[in-house]
C-alpha cells in the first residue's frame, strides 16, 4: 500500500514533464497492452479440447477528448470445448466503443493471425482502424511480428500465449498507428 501510493505520486510527478517535450502525435494509435490466451494442444502431452479465448488489453484515443487522452479496455473472443479456435466477425470489446476481429485473411495458425480493431468516431459510422499479425515464433527471433511467446506445460493442459516476444522474455506491447475510415471493414 504504502509502495504503491509513493510511486503513484511520483507518476503524477513524471506524467508531465515526459509529456513536454514529444510533438503532438499526428496519427492516433491503439495499443495492445497485453494479451493472454488458451488453444487446444492435442497430443500426448496437451489436451485437445479445451475452452479457448483470446483477450487482449487495449489503450485507444478517447474520442471526446481535446488533448491525447486515452481510454483502456478489454476485448474477447471465445471458442467453446471441441470448436476449433479459427477467424472471427467483429466484436464489441468492453467498451463497445472498440470492436475487435480475428479475420480469416491472416489466420494460418492458433499461433498466427492477424488483429484488427475499429474506433467508431462519428454516427455515420467513420472511425479509426488498425491491424497488426501477432505470430508465436521462436525458431526466429528476427520475425517482427513474433510478439506472442506460447507455452503449453504439464499433462492434459493447453497451450498458453502471452506478449511476452519469442521467448517469453519480458512483457510487450503492439503499438498500431491507424488509419481514418469511413465506416468498419467489411
Ligand atoms: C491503461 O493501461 C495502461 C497499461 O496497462 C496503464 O499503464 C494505464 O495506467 C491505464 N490507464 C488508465 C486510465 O487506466
Ligand atoms: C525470419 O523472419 C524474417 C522476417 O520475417 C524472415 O525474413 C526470415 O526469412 C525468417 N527466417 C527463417 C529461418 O524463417
């Protein structure tokens, strides 16, 4: 308690003179802030139905504001026992504000598929998009999209991801710059 309120105060200190001196960001991002998710691992070792998700955290623009504030949330997409975790439609993420997809064009593996999110902006639905692939990749620490680090561990368990790079060194984030649309992607 008392740790975390001394480093709580000394963030509201830091907050704005880090601030000061970056320029103002012309393209507005989405950030995954971090990902957890489960997939069937079939196999002697694994187990090959389980219930699967993918969820991710998400730091996107507050749209009613006037100064670079952010909002936080969570978007997921589950797959019951015996379903094979594979693309999906859109998805209202926590806050519906944000929707989320998992789209068939990128999906070639449980451990590789592409992201995308949607930001609507206005009520004749414009808004902002953002994709990125997400590969578990370990033999190729060079894969620039190899964020996921996926892991299965003990008998009749799954395969576990998080965004912790191609080893599972330490936790990431996918920054993703967007692009301005005039309505969610078919
Ligand atoms: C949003 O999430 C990020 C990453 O977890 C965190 O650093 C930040 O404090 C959060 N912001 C709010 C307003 O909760
Ligand atoms: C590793 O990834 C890089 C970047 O995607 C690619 O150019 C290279 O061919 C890959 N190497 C192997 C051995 O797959």
């Amino acid at each position: 308690m008392y740790k975390q309120t001394i480093l709580t105060s000394v963030l509201s200190l830091l907050s704005p003179a880090l601030a000061l001196p970056l320029e103002p960001r012309d393209t507005p991002e989405f950030t995954i802030t971090s990902l957890g998710a489960t997939f069937p691992y079939p196999g002697v070792y694994g187990v090959d139905s389980v219930n699967s998700f993918v969820n991710v955290a998400v730091t996107y623009p507050d749209a009613s504001s006037t100064s670079d504030a952010t909002l936080n949330t969570t978007c997921r997409v589950d797959w019951p026992a015996g379903t094979n975790p594979g693309p999906t439609e859109w998805t209202a993420c926590a806050n519906p504000a944000l929707q989320f997809r998992l789209p068939a064009d990128g999906w070639t593996a449980t451990t590789n598929f592409r992201v995308e999110l949607f930001e609507e902006l206005a009520s004749n639905g414009a808004g902002l998009y953002a994709t990125h692939i997400l590969t578990s990749n370990p033999g190729n620490s060079s894969d620039p999209n190899a964020y996921m680090f996926c892991l299965q561990m003990g008998k009749f368990n799954p395969l576990t991801c998080t965004l912790t790079g191609p080893w599972g060194q330490s936790p990431r984030t996918v920054v993703m710059s967007t692009t301005n649309e005039n309505g969610r992607p078919n």
